[in-house]
C-alpha cells in the first residue's frame, strides 16, 4: 500500500500541522522531513506570530520538502502564499476569508480546508466549498487555554456523520486516544488525524508517525523505506537557516535598521 497521493484521489488520514515553537528543540524543516520520512503526506504549514516575509521563506521551504516525498503542502490563512510557493492548498478558518470568497481566488486545482468548532460550522464548510474539515477541540490541551469544552471521541463519532468531508479530528490527541479514536469511524466515514505535538515532540519523530499510520492503516507495511532525499531551499549545512529558513528575513530587516 502507497501511502503517496495527490489531489486527484481521497485525502491522506493523517495531517501534520507545524509548530516552530514545538519540536522538541529540533529544527523545524527537520521535524517535517522526519514526518513525511515516517510516512505522512500531508502538511499543514502554521506559524501564526511570524511577519509575512518569514513565513513566505518557511512556507517554501517546508513546501518543498513536503513535495519531495510526495505529501501535500497546506499553507495556513495565505492564499497568496500558497500560489506564490506552488502548494497544493489553504486552511482558513472563522476570522480569515470566508469559504465561498476564498475558493474562486484559490483556484478549482488546489484544496481548501476550513477549522470547524461547531456542527453547523461542518455543514456550512461543506456547502461552501471546502474540500476537508478539522473538528476540534477533541481533547483537553495542555499547551494553550480554549474557549470551547473538548467534544471527545462521541463527539468526533457525530461530526463524521454530519458531512461527507474528510473530517480530521484535532485538539490534544495522544497516542493513548488511538485505539478508542479509530473505532468513531467506519468504511464510509474513516476516521482522519491532525496533530502536532504527538509527531513533532516525539523522542523518534518517524517512528511516531509511522506507528500513527499503522493504527488508521493496519494494512499498511512501512517495511520498504522511503529511498529519495528531501529537497530544501536552504542549506542544511547552515543553522541560522536550518532553525526556519529565515535568514533572508533577518538580513532585510538588519539592513533596514542600519
């Protein structure tokens, strides 16, 4: 089994959302090339507090990483990013452009994602374009403060029934959920995972993503090893660049301050 897609066939179960504040000290390009080494191919590039020219460096660094084993490269809230980087798709949600707007400015080849909190929030994503959903807070998280009581896996088992999108399930997701987690779905609405932290601070990040890819594909075998080398736009040798990829941005704004 091919774990490999593209935007013609369904979308891969399981999503891996960037954090640069949580790697576990690990540089983040690193982080996304072990993930999508483990064998997950889809990436969601999120980086909320850096300026536009930061994250336009990070999202074409990660984008092309993610493209070179084949995973699907989501950039988050920027449309104009996503093109100007040649990713495959947007995530939006409740405070960014609404779907039915965002979708002509995408384009009908690249994939638009929506972060729902609320059934209606399901519903309304699908009738307005939205290609997959996120359904969170699932669990409680540790990490930030949320103004939304966590739906739980009964919850999760609901959501898959409101809509026929792929609906990811999101918020505090640990290995210890899995076993429960996957039994909320069925062959017509498979259970789909965004997470961070359970990939991103794992002691053995592949090792991590491939036990995750076991658990939503038992039929899966990973026993044949991903044989090409991740592409980047940096220099690996340099760790100025290897920490995000910003050092073009660092150097403008040292220049303008001079």
């Amino acid at each position: 089994m091919s774990l490999t897609t593209d935007l013609t066939g369904p979308l891969p179960r399981l999503c891996f959302i960037t954090d640069p504040e949580r790697t576990g000290g690990r540089p983040l390009a690193k982080v996304v090339e072990r993930v999508c080494r483990g064998g997950c191919r889809m990436v969601q590039v999120r980086a909320p507090r850096l300026p536009d020219r930061e994250f336009y460096l990070l999202a074409r660094q990660l984008t092309h990483i993610a493209n070179s084993f084949g995973a699907l490269a989501i950039i988050n809230d920027r449309i104009d990013i996503c093109h100007a980087v040649g990713a495959q798709g947007v995530h939006l949600g409740a405070n960014d452009l609404p779907l039915r707007v965002a979708r002509p400015l995408l384009g009908p080849d690249k994939l638009l994602g929506y972060s729902a909190h609320a059934l209606k929030e399901l519903r309304r994503a699908g009738q307005e374009g939205a290609d997959y959903v996120t359904f969170s807070p699932l669990f409680p998280l540790t990490h930030k403060a949320s103004p939304d009581e966590p739906w739980g896996i009964a919850g999760y088992a609901e959501a898959l029934r409101h809509v026929t999108l792929p609906v990811y399930a999101l918020g505090g997701v640990r290995e210890s959920h899995l076993p429960d987690l996957i039994t909320a779905g069925d062959a017509r609405h498979p259970v789909h995972l965004a997470v961070t932290a359970l990939l991103s601070e794992a002691p053995d990040i592949s090792a991590a993503t491939e036990a995750t890819l076991r658990a939503l594909h038992p039929e899966w075998d990973p026993a044949v090893p991903f044989t090409g080398e991740a592409r980047y736009t940096f220099d690996p040798a340099d760790t100025e660049d290897w920490d995000v990829g910003l050092s073009e941005g660092r150097r403008a704004r040292e220049d303008e301050n001079e």
